[in-house]
C-alpha cells in the first residue's frame, strides 16, 4: 500500500491497483447533529421494531416521505411505523423519557437496512439520539449516524380501523398455510385472495386469469356470517410473518373496509392490509 500525490497504489502477490483519491478534509463531517432528544433502550428492542415495520417502507416512491420508517417518540413509548400506502406496519415499545414532547423523525430505506445490518438481539443497550436533520445510534462498539428525510409522515393513526368488530381469531402458522396456495393461483398482478366468513370457519377463494379457483378452508373463532373482502395475499403473508404470537386476531368492520392483524394476546404490534376489489 503506497500513496503518491492524489494516487493509492495497492499490491498483492502479482496484482497492483492504482487507484485515484480526494483529499480527507472533504470527507463529511457529522460531530454535532443539534440534540433535541435522546432515548436509552435495549439494543434487541430496536432491533426487533425495525424487523417487524422495515419490510412495509416504499421503494423509490415519488411520495419520498414513504421511502422510509418513522420513529414516533412519544411520551411513555416508541413507535417504528412503516407503510407504502397499501399496507402498513406499527410495532412500539414503552420507554422512560424526561422530556414529554412528542418527536418524529423519518430514517431513508438505506439507513433502516443499515440498521437491520449493525443491530444485534443480545443483552446490550443502544442510545439513539433524535437531531433536527439527523438521527444517531449509539453502542458500546460503534456509532451510526444517518441523515433524516426532510418530509411530513402521513397520519397514519386514522389509517387503523375503528370500531372494526367482526373479529376472528386463528393459530398463525395454521392461517399462512391456508393462504400459501393461493400466492400460485393469484392473478400475477393484484395477487388477490377474498377470505370469506361463515360462523366457525374462514374460506380464501383466489381465481387466475382463466377462471381457475383455489379454496382453503380452515376452522377459526368467529360468529361473523356472511362478511367477504378482498386483499392482496403477500401483503396478508408478510403481516403475519412479521408476528411472534402462536395466535393472530383479524378485525375489520364491513366488505369494504381494510383489515387489522395482530397478535390475539397484545397489540404492541399491529398491521393493517388496505381492501382489493375483486
């Protein structure tokens, strides 16, 4: 390894590279990133919000605001939001904070994979430090720093449907072995699946494009009769992936009305999967 004027001349063995540099003073420098708050909470904690929310963020959306994870700080807890306008993820976490102002920030796609990256489920803490342009995590071993998206998150609250009481409940892995058969029968663009209820029992009905049909019936806890709405299959297999519990309980209010999946003994993690019409 040898450097020459603005030239890095690296060897091994028979091979030599010469590469061209810039000079080290116009590396960024992000020392102070204006602090207006910070948060201590266990490193597999923030892990685990980022895992459950990062699969919903949009990918190279013109609304650049969903091309991101929201972290909501809010008195008492933190919230990892994520959505791309036809789903949405929410996982939160209780955590002790002096100050009671409520912070938002919203981390680019390539910081939360970062994240995903760095971030291990052991026994440490991490500090996250919430600036005006910049958000910082800290560990023992290292320190991340990434630049916010300078947008407005949607009010993804009044996405989360009120007042849905037709309600089911159904072990999880039993409800995604249900829904698999029809990622093959889907039409390849929608990938629509319409679960329809009947007292005691849930049928996923998908056709293909020739008029083909696949039908998966399975027992579940319900009294709902007669309530049928249509959804995107993978956006339905993803929310149920990204839940830990052994059971999950569906909601939803009407045939139109978009579907609120979570586990059926908390709701510290909670998904919503937007309508198909079929």
């Amino acid at each position: 390894f040898k450097q020459a004027g603005d030239r890095v001349t690296v060897s091994a063995g028979r091979s030599r590279f010469t590469l061209a540099t810039l000079p080290a003073s116009e590396f960024p420098q992000v020392d102070n990133i204006d602090l207006v708050e910070r948060a201590t909470l266990p490193e597999a904690t923030l892990k685990e919000l980022i895992d459950r929310t990062a699969f919903a963020m949009a990918h190279q959306d013109v609304r650049y605001y969903l091309n991101g994870t929201l972290l909501d700080l809010r008195e008492g807890a933190l919230r990892c939001v994520a959505t791309d306008g036809h789903r949405l993820a929410l996982c939160e976490t209780p955590v002790d904070l002096e100050s009671k102002a409520r912070r938002q920030v919203i981390i680019p796609r390539k910081g939360v994979l970062e994240l995903q990256r760095l971030l291990d489920a052991g026994d440490g803490t991490v500090e996250i430090e919430f600036g005006r342009n910049h958000l910082r995590v800290r560990r023992n071993d290292f320190t991340f720093t990434t630049k916010l998206i300078d947008g407005r998150f949607p009010d993804y609250e009044s996405v989360i449907p009120i007042g849905a009481d037709k309600q089911l409940t159904v072990g999880r892995d039993e409800l995604r072995a249900a829904l698999q058969p029809a990622t093959i029968q889907t039409h390849e663009k929608s990938r629509g699946v319409k679960p329809e209820l009947t007292p005691g029992r849930l049928q996923n009905v998908a056709h293909t494009p020739d008029q083909e049909e696949a039908v998966e019936e399975l027992e579940v806890r319900t009294p709902v009769d007669g309530l049928s709405v249509g959804f995107n299959v993978n956006y339905l297999l993803d929310a149920l992936g990204a839940l830990r519990g052994n059971e999950v309980t569906l909601c939803l209010r009407d045939g139109n009305s978009s579907c609120l999946i979570r586990d059926a003994d908390n709701e510290r993690s909670r998904h919503v999967v937007m309508p198909l019409r079929l």
